[in-house]
C-alpha cells in the first residue's frame, strides 16, 4: 500500500474518534456544570475541558476568558480548533475522498452523511442547538461510520491502518477524559468517597457510554478504585486503556505479518501494552493518577512518531 493511502487511513481513524471525544468531553462539562459546586474545584469545569485536549492556549488567545458558551463553540464548531467536532469531522471526510476508492460505498456514504449534516447544523441558530442533542448526534455519526468499516471492509492493511489510528486515539482520549475528572474536577483530596466524587465518576462512566458496563462488571457502589480498574485496566471495557493500546499492538502485528517484517513501531505498542498489563490499581495510585495519565499519554504519543516514520512518511509500504 502506498503511505500516502495508509495515511490517509489511519487518520479517518483517528479524526473520528477526537470527534466523538470532543463531543463526549463537552457532556462531561454540562454535566458537571449542574452541580451547584462545580465551579468551585481545583480549576473551573469548562476551563479543565480545554486543558484535557490541548487546546486551551489557542482558545485563550481567540476567546479570552473561559466562558462556557465560548467554549461549547470552540469544542464543536471552531474550525481555529484542529480538535473540535467539525475540524475532526471535515478533515475525516477529506481523507477519505483522497482514498475513496480504498473505502467501500457504506463507509464513504457514512463519511459524506456525517459532513452534510454538519453543514446543516452550522447554518442552524446556535441558541436553538442544545449540547445533549449535539453529542447525540455526533456519537451517532461516529458509531454508524466504524459500524460500515467494521462490517464491510476486508481484514487487509487498509483496515489495520484504520483500526490503529482508532486505537491509539482512543487510547489517548480515554486517558485525557479520566485526567479531567481525577486532576481537575475534584475540588480537594477530602472529597474522594462524598457525593460529589461518586457524582463526578458516575458522570464519566454515562459520558463513555459505559456506565451499564460497569454495574455488570463491577456492581455495588461506584469508588475511584473501582472505577479506574475498569477504564485504565478491564480489558472486557472497550475504551480501557488496556484494551486499547492492545488493540493498537493487534493491528500493528498484523501489518507485520502483512509485509513480512516487523518494525520499531511493534516494540514501541507491545512495550507499553504489556506494562499496563502488569499494572494494579494500588501501583498507578501509587504513583499519582495525574502523573501516570500524563504519562501515558506521552508514550501514546511516541507510538504514533514511531508509527509515522515506519509506514506513513516513505514512498511506499
């Protein structure tokens, strides 16, 4: 396969799960936001939204000050934003027109639905957009576009690029959605165990679409610990961060495999994989939650250079 096409793949993957997440994170704050004490935490609960993606120095510079509506338009409409909703999306569909012809007529469509459909709601009045109604809907586009990869396109190097840039986005993503809850949300160390701290966990879980999940793998009552066994190490939990840095790994094996020959890229995920495999709960509180999300993140990171200078920056692959 030739780079440019594996790139153009593996990046719909990744545009599309930062669009879903952007979508998600904005849930996370006007959830959040409901409880009367909310903005009295560590930072102020919209703020924490920007910080979690990166984004909060361009918002800065355009918007100022951390208002919430400003930062509902920049998490999902701000094409400044290279991680709002729209950015995300619209770049997704450009990749895909470049290898539309790598891409079955269900995937594509998917794409295209999802972009005109954007464009509708861009020429909408914005007070009449309620946030509820703007993750429904991008979550809905999201899981209909990987439900056309997933069930239609052969197992070949072109759906090994498109689950990797999945995976490791999810991998990030996950990462940074539990980073604003633990770091930035929880107003200090005494909460953890109150009302506010089961609230605030709670809300991550329905955010992640996994709040069902974790009373069937877990029960009983909602706790920090509980909670972050299932989202850093269950590989049962789609979005752990287990699950999907092994995912990531699967993928890259099978490129391996693909190509007869192996590359940096396969040590650097089985690496970080199989460390987190080895992790407890007791370990990562140990070291910090915050220090070892930040962490993380940074090896995801790696990964992704590593991925980029072994099969998307040459001639071909």
């Amino acid at each position: 396969m030739l780079s440019r096409t594996a790139d153009n793949l593996y990046w719909i993957g990744r545009y599309m799960e930062r669009a879903e997440t952007s979508a998600r994170l904005l849930e996370v704050g006007a959830r959040i936001a409901l409880l009367p004490s909310a903005g009295h935490g560590y930072r102020n609960e919209w703020d924490s939204l920007l910080r979690a993606t990166g984004t909060a120095a361009g918002f800065a510079k355009k918007y100022g000050d951390p208002v919430q509506r400003n930062i509902e338009s920049y998490l999902f409409f701000d094409r400044d934003n290279p991680s709002s909703v729209a950015s995300s999306l619209e770049r997704a569909r450009e990749n895909g027109r470049i290898v539309r012809t790598a891409l079955t007529s269900q995937v594509w469509d998917a794409l295209n639905t999802a972009f005109q459909e954007l464009r509708q709601l861009d020429r909408a009045e914005r007070s009449t957009l309620e946030i509820g109604r703007l993750t429904e809907w991008t979550m809905r586009h999201a899981a209909q576009v990987r439900g056309a990869i997933d069930t239609t396109l052969l197992r070949n190097d072109g759906y090994d690029f498109l689950g990797l840039g999945y995976r490791l986005e999810r991998a990030d993503n996950t990462a940074r959605l539990i980073d604003v809850k633990y770091y930035v949300l929880l107003p200090r160390a005494d909460y953890v165990g109150t009302g506010l701290d089961s609230y605030q966990w709670t809300t991550l879980l329905r955010a992640l679409s996994a709040h069902r999940a974790f009373h069937w793998a877990y029960g009983g009552e909602i706790t920090a610990a509980k909670v972050a066994d299932f989202l850093i190490l269950n590989r049962q939990c789609p979005r752990s961060l287990l699950t999907s840095v092994a995912g990531a790994a699967e993928h890259l094996d099978h490129l391996a495999a693909t190509y007869g020959r192996a590359t940096p890229a396969q040590e650097a995920a089985a690496t970080v994989r199989d460390e987190v495999a080895g992790l407890t709960v007791e370990r990562i509180f140990d070291e910090g939650m915050h220090e070892f999300l930040t962490r993380f993140i940074g090896q995801i990171g790696r990964i992704g250079a590593v991925v980029q200078d072994a099969y998307l920056s040459g001639e071909t692959r």
